[in-house]
C-alpha cells in the first residue's frame, strides 16, 4: 500500500477521537428524576420483570438489536494469526458496517484464548448479552467446531460470517453467471482452489443450492482432495473426490467453474485456457486474487469474472450478506441461523441483481447504466433495496422453518436503517 494511503488509513481510525465506534443514549439523562430512572432505584423494576421471565430482557433491555462481533484473533482478514488485540479494528469495522446498512447495533469482543474449547467456553458465558453472535476471523478448521459447539449451546443465532457471508454472496453471484452462460448448478463442473472456512462453507451451500458433489474438485496445498488421500480432517474429507485429477490442471480441464480462496497469481492464462467454454471465474483472493481481471479477460472474451476487489465488476462483499441475515433474524428473534435462511438470502440476491438499478446507486459508481449481465451478476453495496429483499427473505425463511419466536413483522418490508429495529 502507497505510504500516503498507509497514513491516510491511521489518520482516519485515530482523528480526531481514537477508533470508529461510540456508545449514545436512547433515554434522557438530563434531571434527577432521568437518572433515577435510569439506574437506582428506577432500574429495579425491570430486574425484577426479567428475572420473572427472561425473555423481557428483549423489552426492557437493548439485547434485541445487539450483535457481538467475537474473535480470537487467529485468521485476521487476509493478515494471519496476529492475536486477538490486532482484530479490534476489524471488529469495529464490522460493527460500523451493522450500524450504517442495517441500524444493527454491536459490541467487539477481542478474545485471548489458549484452546477453541476456552474461547467456546468464554463466549457461552456471555452469550445472554446479545440478540445474535457474529464469529469473525477464526482460522480453519477450529473455526467449524467452535461455530458448531456454540449453535448447539446458543439460545440466539451464531454465525461465522468468514465461512457464510462469503458463501451466500458467492453463490448467489455463480447461479446468475451460470443462467448468463447458459449451464446449469446440476451440471456444472466446479473447481475450488481453497480448502478453509469461506472455501468449505461455500461449496457446502453450493450443494444445498443444487450442485453435484461429485462435480465438485476441491484443491488445498497438497493438490485435488481426493478419496485416496490419508491426510484429510473431516471438513476437507466431506469433499473428497473419487477421481484421478491430481493438480490444478487436471481438475481445470474442461471446467465450467473456478472458485479462488487460496492466494495472489495462483491461476495463470494458460490454465484460464483450459476452461470450457463461458468459464466463470471467482477470483476472491485479497489483497490480490488468483488471477487480475484484466488479465483473465485479456486471455478469454468469454470469461464471466468476479473478484473481491471494489473497482472492479461483481465484487464478492460480505456486506451484501450479514448486516441484512442478522437483521431479519433479529426481528423474529430467531434461535438460530439455519440453511433455510441462508438459501433464502442467496435467492433474494440473486433476484435483486436482475431489477432495474436505482439512479443513486449509479452516480454513487459513477455509471450511465447498469443492468444484468456478465459485469453485473452481484448487486452493489449501496443499494439501500438489500436491506428491505434480504431481511425479509431471512425473517420470513425463520418464520417458515420454525425457529422464529416472533410472527412476520408488521413493518416489513424495511426501506430504510431508520425503519429498522430500535431505530
């Protein structure tokens, strides 16, 4: 990064006030009477009430518009394992992200874990402050049972953004360049270079979406994962292919789908070539994807391409995803965050992608025009729509599958932060 950027980057999270987050008051504090409201002897009242019955905590209390963004610091947005105080810019950042598209309150928690069984075990024990868990850089493979462990101990949603935000954008994007290219997701030969969180959740989600298991080739650092292999964890066993493909060649000739969360360069012209006909390419690697797509469409006219880079067409963004899936799980007060609703946000973004896009979403990239095709498969982040098309898809999902405790709310559809929960 250019130093001026560099510097740029710590002006802007320590001016004038150190970090990007504060704590307001949604009560008045102003005369004697407000203070005896709101703390002693005031508060007693509502003590009194949730210990009755805990679930007024949601009435009386700011738990149910309150996301804990909770790392242990072991896989820090492309960086590594730099320790759980490094995390806390990123997990402000998250919590900027809830507040500005989904009026989601949030509080980062930075956890100094020895074991994932200590940081299972902290987490649990506060769990009852929150209305929903956002798990956010915790490394492969501990991520998947941790994530698991607390679901299962968790009377509120817990959702490792890392493995399904990627995915629920990611798949979303992939069934819309698969209906441009004229294929199918039952037909589609998919490969996936990348064994980790966002990796495994995403050909997961694929499945359940449609994909062929057995279409499937997943590559981690040893090549293809493949049945006869000795040396997989149980996550990466899940998608051991009974095939002779070794390499990344191999598994690419002929392919329909390319799928990169490994690292920078890592798929070359040459290997581009070796892709069927219309190939679709998620190069989702950052700072730098597998292959620069200027470069991917200078070896193939044909080529649908994604990436997670922001000034190029159909960026992979997390933001499309999790601020809007907590959101509707918020408002049915949703125990958990489970397949249903997941299925149900790839569809309402998949959907939004072939509408017609708003005029401040164009002025704010600063385009004439915008309509579906290979360099428009994935919304944007600014368009205020996904709010009001996801959490609704999501809540409605929860409703139907039974793990909401709250009807359909009456205010749905959202069109905007200031109509959500709390606000």
């Amino acid at each position: 990064m250019p130093q001026d950027i560099k510097q740029a980057a710590l002006d802007y999270h320590s001016k004038p006030i150190p970090g990007k987050l504060s704590i307001e008051l949604t009560k008045p504090a102003a005369t004697a009477k407000d203070l005896a409201m709101a703390y002693s002897p005031g508060v007693a009242e509502p003590v009194r009430e949730i210990a009755r019955d805990p679930e007024l905590a949601y009435q009386y209390t700011g738990k149910g518009n309150l996301v804990g963004v909770i790392t242990d610091g072991t896989a820090i947005l492309g960086l590594g394992n730099l320790g759980p105080l490094a995390s806390k810019p990123v997990m402000e950042g998250k919590g900027v992200l809830f507040k500005c598209f989904a009026g989601v309150n949030s509080m980062d928690i930075e956890v100094n874990a020895e074991s994932p069984q200590a940081f299972i075990d902290t987490v649990a024990r506060i769990a009852d402050t929150f209305g929903g868990i956002n798990l956010e850089d915790i490394k492969a493979p501990e991520c998947f049972e941790i994530e698991r462990v607390l679901i299962e101990q968790c009377s509120i949603p817990v959702f490792h953004d890392d493995q399904h935000g990627t995915a629920i954008v990611t798949v979303a994007g992939m069934l819309n360049a698969l209906e441009l290219a004229g294929k199918t997701i039952e037909e589609a030969k998919v490969v996936c270079l990348g064994a980790g969180a966002a990796a495994i959740a995403g050909m997961k989600l694929l499945v359940a979406c449609g994909a062929k298991s057995e279409n499937i080739y997943m590559l981690d650092r040893q090549g293809v994962i493949h049945t006869n292999r000795d040396d997989l964890n149980q996550y990466k066993a899940m998608f051991a292919n009974n095939t002779s493909k070794r390499t990344l060649d191999d598994a690419l000739e002929g392919a329909d789908v390319f799928v990169g969360l490994s690292g920078p360069n890592l798929m070359s012209p040459e290997q581009l070539k070796l892709m069927a006909a219309n190939p679709i390419v998620f190069a989702c690697s950052n700072p730098d994807p597998e292959i620069n797509p200027d470069l991917a469409h200078a070896t193939r006219n044909d080529v649908i391409m994604a990436t997670g880079w922001s000034d190029y067409p159909n960026q992979v963004n997390n933001v499309l995803a999790f601020p809007f899936i907590f959101r509707g799980a918020l408002d049915v007060r949703a125990s958990k965050i489970n397949e249903e609703m997941k299925i149900a946000a790839v569809h309402a973004l998949k959907e939004l992608a072939k509408e017609p896009v708003p005029a401040d979403v164009l002025t704010a990239y600063e385009l004439d025009s915008l309509e579906f095709g290979p360099e428009y498969i994935i919304p944007k982040a600014t368009d205020k729509r996904l709010l009001g098309r996801i959490s609704s898809a999501v809540a409605q999902a929860a409703v139907d599958s039974g793990v909401a405790r709250l009807p359909f709310p009456a205010h749905y559809p959202l069109e905007s932060v200031d109509d959500a929960y709390g606000n």
